[in-house]
C-alpha cells in the first residue's frame, strides 16, 4: 500500500475488532511523536437539546415500527 486511498480501503475490509485495534495503534503512534489532543468542542445548550429531541424521536419511530 503506498498511499492513503489504499490504506483507507484496506482499513475498511478489516472486521469492527482490528478496526478498533489500528485506531488505538495509530493514537500511540501519534503521542509517541508528540501529536496534540485536539480541543475540546464546546456545543450549547439549544444544540444538545436539539440532538436529544432528534434522538427521542427516532426512538419513538424505531418502537413504533416505521
């Protein structure tokens, strides 16, 4: 593999377990090499209660069948 597009393919393929184990090896690999966290979102308040609102609803939908 010699570019990102292959990579990303080949990362992909990989079952949800290997998936989560290359992501905790590349975040090692990122610290070791100094890489900074980035910073933390900041949402407000009418954000949060609109991603709830939105989540109840699909809920409801799922429950319901539709």
């Amino acid at each position: 593999m010699s570019n990102l597009a292959e990579i990303e393919a080949a990362a992909d393929a990989l079952p949800p377990e290997q998936k989560q184990e290359l992501m905790l090896f590349l975040a090692a690999r990122l610290r070791a090499q100094g890489a900074r966290m980035p910073d933390p979102r900041k949402f407000t308040r009418e954000q949060t209660a609109a991603w709830i609102a939105e989540d109840e609803a699909d809920m409801q939908r799922f429950r319901e069948g539709k």
